[in-house]
C-alpha cells in the first residue's frame, strides 16, 4: 500500500463574507521534497497554511496530512510542526526555559529533545539568555528549535527568513537545508525567490488565492521557451523589423535590452539577416536563462501566462514525471 503523502490539498476555498482569501488551491507535497510556496503579498498563502496546520477551517476542500484530516482530530497533526507568521515566545524568559515550557505541553519525550533542538539551530550558547534580547534572525531559529521538540516529519515555516539580513538568510537556508538533507519534508512560503531556487526541489505558484503553477522550476523553465536578448545600433528600427518578422514574439525592454521569445534558431538566423539588410548592425544577439523571478513575475502579473511562452501554461498544471 502507497503511503499517504505529506500534504495533500484539494479544491481549498476560504472566504470572509464577500473576501476570497483563497479561491481554489490544489497542491500534493511529496516524501522528501522542499517545497516552495510562492505568491505576491495577498495570494493567500498564509490562509492556506493556517488550513493546512487545522488553525482556520476552510470553506470549500479538503485537506489531508499524512492522509488524515487536521480539522477532524488533533491526532492528525502528528509529525507536524512549524510556524505560521512570527514565532512568538515569552521575551522575559530564557531560551531554554521557553522551549522547558513548550516541551511540556507535548509531553512524551519532547524534554529530551531540547539540547538537540538548541545545538542544530545553534543556539546552545545563548540557551541563558532572554529571549527579548535575541535579534529576529535568532527568533526564527528559537521558531524552528521549537518546532523540533516534537521531531516532525513535516515542517512548515511561513516565510522564515522574512526581515533577515544577509548572513541570517543564508543561516536559514542552511538549517533548513540540513534539515531536509536528514529526511525532513519541508514547506516553506516565501516571497525571496533566490532563496526558493536555491532551496526548493519543487514550488506552487499562487495568484489571487487561486493556483498558477504546481512542478519543478526546470519544467517551468522548460515551458517559458528560449528567450533571446538584442542590442544593435538603433534599437528602436530593430524592435519594428522584429515585429515584422515570422517567428519572432514580443519584444520588450528589460535591463536596456530587447528580449523577445523565438520559435526556433532557424527564426533567429532570419532576424539577424533582416538587421544586416536593414543596416542595423547587432552588438548582441544571444539567448538569455531564465531564472525564477522571470517566471514567477511572468504568472503572478499581468494575464498569467509564462515568460515569452509559445503556448501558454495551463493554469495549475502539474509538471510531467
């Protein structure tokens, strides 16, 4: 029998009187993965993660932990811990005291794990001190030492390097790596796209409270096409003979270049014999990598297809194996 998947949403709806915080949010987390979940300030991805954690209840869907439903029986949280928003501690007491606490309430064997807990999120050295005089970065560490008091299968971290500075972000992605790397399944929101593509083996992309995208990066890209970018002698004459030619898309402006999607190289050569004819001479033609911020810009603005796209991305489709 096929184990159940970490996270499996379906059809997931939240409405406030005439709000839609969500609209629409299907996802499946699998065994292993670092999962990213992305959309601009207001897509709803921290409505979608209270369901999921059985903090809010949805108003249309379904959702399943480790194939159980968390708004049916605590038990279901099992395995499970994180934080949504800011992790909020008592500032007057210690580190150590505060995670005393919290180990207590799970009860078990979670006091034991509160050394462990201190060391892997490097924080055994300041174990003594106030939690009020810890910086945000180390408050979101104490978030992740608290959530490995219950030695979770799954962790779920709503934008945990939000407000870090740069050596706290790449603290955080390391945790968060070496956590993953020990077997851990991880769901993150976040809205640092470098960070998602350096961390995250998958992503879902939301807009609206409604899903866009749900796959790899590599097959979003794949689906984007070739981008190439051109700089020439007189810019503004070489974007009409692009226009004019067949199997030339859009152009656009990015960075002090024209960027434009192609059908094939063949289309390419075409364009760069009209320019000679044309007396345009080119100081660049070349194709561009796309990285995820063009992608993510691409399905969260503007009619939602992806970047240049010869055919337009099916609204959360899911990648091919």
């Amino acid at each position: 029998m096929t184990a159940a998947a970490p996270i499996e949403v379906r059809g997931l709806v939240k409405r406030y009187g005439e709000l839609t915080a969500v609209g629409g949010v299907d996802l499946t987390v699998e065994s292993g993965d670092v999962y990213g979940y992305l959309g601009p300030n207001g897509a709803g991805k921290t409505t979608s993660l209270r369901m999921m954690l059985g903090l809010i209840r949805p108003t249309e869907g379904t959702v399943r932990i480790f194939g159980r439903d968390p708004n049916a029986t605590v038990a279901a949280l099992e395995g499970v811990a994180g934080f949504v928003e800011a992790p909020a501690f008592y500032p007057y007491m210690s580190a150590r005291r505060n995670l005393e606490m919290m180990a207590a309430f799970d009860g078990g064997d979670a006091p034991s794990r509160i050394d462990l807990a201190l060391d892997t999120v490097e924080l055994t050295k300041r174990a003594g001190d106030r939690v009020g005089g810890f910086s945000h970065g180390m408050r979101q560490r104490m978030g992740i030492a608290a959530a490995l008091l219950r030695n979770p299968k799954l962790l779920l971290l709503d934008e945990p390097a939000t407000g870090l500075d740069p050596a706290g972000m790449r603290d955080m992605r390391l945790l968060i790596r070496r956590l993953a790397d020990e077997g851990m399944t991880v769901l993150l929101s976040s809205h640092l796209l470098a960070e998602v593509e350096e961390l995250c083996n998958r992503v879902a992309i939301v807009r609206g409270g409604r899903m866009v995208y749900e796959g790899t990066i590599a097959a979003l890209a794949r689906g984007a096409g070739v981008v190439y970018r051109l700089t020439t002698t007189d810019d503004a004459r070489a974007q009409a003979i692009c226009a004019a030619q067949p199997g030339i898309g859009e152009t656009k402006i990015q960075h002090g270049k024209i960027t434009f999607p192609a059908d094939d190289e063949a289309a390419v050569g075409e364009l760069s014999r009209a320019l000679i004819e044309a007396g345009v001479l080119i100081h660049e033609l070349a194709p561009q990598t796309v990285n995820l911020e063009d992608l993510f810009f691409s399905l969260t603005e503007g009619d939602g297809a992806a970047p240049h796209a010869t055919e337009p991305l099916v609204p959360a489709a899911r990648d091919a194996p």
